[in-house]
C-alpha cells in the first residue's frame, strides 16, 4: 500500500527533508514511489511543501522524543479540543481550503478560471469559490500544481470516500440484510469531490440516507422493517508522520463528538419502498437525523501533521416478526471544511499574475544523488530564465526501475493593478492558454504513463525563442508495469 507523508519547510529547512529522500532511495529504493515539491516566495521567505510516497509505512504509539510526537504537534498546532482552530499567526505554514474570490490571492493563476469550484449560487455571483491554498498569517497563494503523480484529491486524502457498510448487534434469530448509501447534496457548482461543509452546518441539509434491501428480503422472516434509531458521530482524525531510522513511522488520533442519537419507530412496508434496476430502497426521512456540525477548525496539513473530518452514521433496524431480527447498518463519508469567505479582506501586498508556464522533462539515475542532482537542474533553468520573474516552481519525481523522471514546472509572474482581476467578468477565456509551452499527461495507477508535447495546447507551431530552445529536453515517453 502506498502512503503520503508531507513536509511544510522554509528556506534550507528543505535540506534535511531532501537529505532524508536521498537516504530512502539509497538504502531501501523499492520503499520509493514518488515525491512532489512546490516552492513559493513570501516576502523574503521561501517555502517549500513536499509530499512524498512511500510503500510500509510503519505504525508507532510512541515515535520520536517528547517534543517529536503526536502530542506535541498537536499542542504546536493550538489543536487543544475537537475541532479546534489552528494558530494562523504562528509563523508556519499550512494548505487548506479557503473560500476566496480572485483578487484575494497573493499569485493569481492559469487553473483557477477552468478548474474553479464556487461555494453556491449564490456566491457565484460574488465570484467565491474554494481554493486549495498554501496559507501564511494572513498570505493566501494559490496551489494548484499544473502536474501532480496522484490528483489533487487523492494526494491530500479529501477524496470521497466509499461508504462501508457494516453489520453489528445481530440476533440469534438472524440479521437484517440492507446496505447503508451516504450521498452529499452538492448545491449547483459545487465540487462533488471534497464533500465541502462550513462550520454549524445543518448534517440533514448536506446528505442523504438511502437504506437498499439485499435480496430476496431483509430478514429471513419476510416481513417488514422498523427504523427505531438513528446516530450521528462526527470524527476528527489527526495523523503526525515522522522518520524512523531511513524509513517513516506514524502516529493517529481519532477523536469523537455524538451530534444526535434518537429513537422513534417508524415502519416500512413493501408498498412503502421505492424501486430502481430491480433494488429496493428507501430514503431516511431527514428530519430523522436534523443536526448541525460544530464550530469547526478548517481542514489542513501542515509540516508532518494533518487534521481531517469524516461524518459516521448508525441506522438500526428490526423486524415486526415475533424473532426481532435486527442489525445495526453503518456508514462514513470523509468531509472537508474550509475556511469561510471574508469579502472585506484585502492584501496588503502587491498582486501577481501568472504569465507562463515552462515544463521540463529529464531522466535521472536512480541513486541517492538524484535529489542534488535535479537541484542543479532547476537551478540551472532559473538561470536561464533570468529574464522572467519565476517566483514558484513545482517538481514531480516518479521512481521506474532503473531511472528516476522529474516533471518541473516553472511559474513566471509580472505585477497587475489592484482590482484588475477583481473587474474582470467570469469567462472562459480570461486567460489565454497559448502561453502554456506545453502539456504532459500523467497518469499513475497499476503503470506509469508520461508523455510530453512541446507545441502550445491551442497555438500553432511556432519556431520558439532562442533561450527556449536551449532549455528543451529530450522528449521522454516511459511506461513502467
């Protein structure tokens, strides 16, 4: 199984998180699946969020010293109860989601005008909508990496999950067989993907219950069904990862708050299921499970440690018969909160817009020396570009057998007038992607597929400047099985 373990440096603090890569793929390569770096400049200051891959990761109850724990980090967080607010005028640095319009941004961007998510109707006519942000006191910078191993979704685990479904309190007469569907009810543009909820929430109002029977009925007596509890939990789970000898170790903690827990009794009869491709179901009703979600802190991962929300549902049922079958039906489904729109905030540092993109592709020898190796290579492109301003770069490095492939993108950025892009109508072609030099498909699942085009994605072919020229790699086309 392959594990995610995230790093949030500043400035040569990335030292000692490349040392530590390069040690990994030095003594245990198979362990080594892949790493993802983004830097950005803040003030003075740059700040580097690495993401790195790894097969057996190692569970500890105890890793690393007093001050090097789960413990610890939580308490540096300000994660003091469930739910709390993490210490944004701490000094560090965190990616979360925020609620934000365009002109809130420090850098604004090409993605966001094609990928954007708005919040609701409406407050897509205020032009909000959720942004993956790498977020420092009051800094927003937009993190949408043009190339990622894994999508965005899976790579910071907010993906939805699969609802489980799981069977508990059975008789000695039998069990009730029926199958637990959570389902979040996106408002219009919406994404579906992160399950976003704000604070105080109304559960009731954000998801459906849809309780499917298992055929051929759902108890061995073929009778019907009473609904006599519902439970709703909501879970908080912080996760801090750090190494252990080469390798890496980590530490959880799930915590629990009851949101509603109510019994009543109500029937469902065979004329009172719906039917749908030969299953029947039916919804529970929401006013069963009207509930609000807490003041919650947002969701974020910071250096080592991340805290993340998921939404647990209990439905208990039993049958009319004299033998009580009954069971107890579970299901989750993760949830992500952001933090809310603040339409009064303003920077107080110059805005920059995005200009270009440039890609690079190049191989490397799997070794230890890999790491050093493509920081000469991004050092060694900056310089070429000396003529832009390149205030953000973003590497994906993927192991194969024998090579190690490094994706860069370089980011180059020039300065606009407060409210230019607040002014701006929402539309398609607000930015122009012939300034992308190029595209790269990346797909990572049971292989590895790069391929590279060094055309514009919608120009046509043009002879490119000098300094391009220098600058272009072999195109590269591996498939890893």
């Amino acid at each position: 199984m392959v594990y995610t373990v995230h790093f949030i440096k500043k400035d040569k603090g990335q030292e000692e998180v490349e040392r530590r890569i390069s040690e990994l793929i030095e003594a245990d390569p198979s362990d080594y699946v892949s790493h993802n770096v983004s830097s950005f400049k803040v003030g003075s200051t740059t700040w580097y969020i690495t993401a790195l891959q790894v097969e057996n990761l190692t569970k500890s109850e105890a890793l690393g010293s007093e001050s090097n724990n789960l413990s610890s980090f939580r308490k540096k967080e300000g994660l003091l109860v469930l739910g709390s607010e993490p210490n944004f005028n701490d000094g560090c640095a965190r990616i979360m989601y925020s609620a934000v319009t365009k002109d809130q941004l420090q850098y604004s961007h090409l993605e966001a005008e094609q990928y954007n998510t708005y919040c609701s109707t409406r407050e897509h006519l205020k032009q909000f909508y959720y942004e993956r942000c790498l977020r420092v006191g009051s800094n927003r910078i937009h993190h949408h990496a043009a190339i990622e191993t894994i999508p965005t979704a899976n790579h910071y685990e907010l993906y939805t999950s699969e609802t489980t479904t799981t069977l508990s309190d059975r008789t000695s007469s039998g069990s009730i067989r029926g199958k637990l569907d959570i389902s979040y009810l996106s408002p219009e543009g919406e994404n579906l993907v992160y399950n976003f909820v704000l604070p105080n929430d109304s559960v009731n109002e954000k998801f459906s219950l849809k309780m499917t029977q298992l055929k051929p009925s759902w108890c061995q007596c073929f009778l019907d069904i009473v609904v006599n509890n519902v439970k709703v939990t909501l879970l908080e789970n912080t996760v801090f990862c750090g190494p252990l000898g080469h390798k890496y170790a980590y530490e959880s903690q799930t915590d629990e708050q009851v949101l509603l827990d109510e019994s009543y009794n109500v029937v469902f009869g065979s004329c009172s299921l719906s039917e749908y491709n030969g299953e029947k179901f039916f919804f529970v009703s929401p006013s069963r499970y009207k509930c609000n979600l807490p003041d919650l802190g947002a969701t974020f991962f910071s250096d080592q440690l991340t805290r993340t929300y998921a939404l647990k549902f209990l439905v208990r049922l039993q049958c009319v018969g004299p033998g009580c079958c009954s069971s107890t039906i579970s299901g989750s489904i993760k949830i992500t909160v952001p933090t809310a729109a603040n339409p009064d905030f303003q920077m107080d540092v110059e805005k920059l817009n995005k200009i270009k993109d440039f890609v690079f592709l190049k191989r490397f020898p799997k070794a230890g020396s890999a790491i050093q190796d493509i920081n000469q290579y991004i050092l060694k492109k900056t310089a070429f570009l000396n003529n832009h301003i390149i205030l953000t770069h973003h590497s994906s490095v993927i192991a194969c057998p024998v090579h190690i492939i490094a994706i860069i993108t370089m980011s180059s950025y020039g300065l606009i007038q407060r409210g230019e892009i607040a002014g701006e109508k929402h539309r398609k072609d607000a930015f122009n992607l012939e300034n992308v030099d190029c595209t790269i498909i990346l797909m990572l699942e049971s292989n590895v597929d790069v391929h590279g085009d060094y055309e514009s994605l919608n120009a046509k072919p043009a002879k490119p400047p000098s300094y391009e020229s220098r600058m272009k790699e072999e195109v590269i086309d591996v498939k890893v099985q």
